[in-house]
C-alpha cells in the first residue's frame, strides 16, 4: 500500500503557521451579558507530517486569559 503524499494544497496551509495576534470585538451571550473587547491569540503549528494544521486559541479580556 502507497503511504499518502503531501500535496500542494497541503504545502499551501505553511503559510498559516505562527502566532496571531488581534483585536476582538465580544457580542453580548448568555455566558458573557456585556459582550466588549478582548485581544485573541492563535498558535498554528504544523502536525502529522505536514497534513494538518493544529491551532490554540487564547482571548484575554480584562488582564485575564479565558
């Protein structure tokens, strides 16, 4: 049996790894009644050999990461 081959829409997702910094604007929901701004951190990191992308999502609102 052929092992699977990466491809060029494979190599394409490189271009999203690293860390990503932003500015969020939160809508008010029954976990957060206020909504407001909050600052999101995404880390993507290649995985399986170059198959896949994993992300880490991180959001601090207030001094405090959630």
């Amino acid at each position: 049996m052929n092992m699977p081959q990466i491809t060029e829409a494979h190599r394409k997702l490189e271009k999203l790894v690293g860390t990503w910094l932003g500015q969020e604007k939160m809508s008010p929901s029954p976990w957060d009644p206020q909504g407001g701004p909050a600052t999101g951190k995404v880390q993507n990191r290649l995985a399986l050999n170059g198959f896949f992308i994993v992300q880490d999502y991180e959001q601090q609102r207030n001094g405090s990461a959630s």
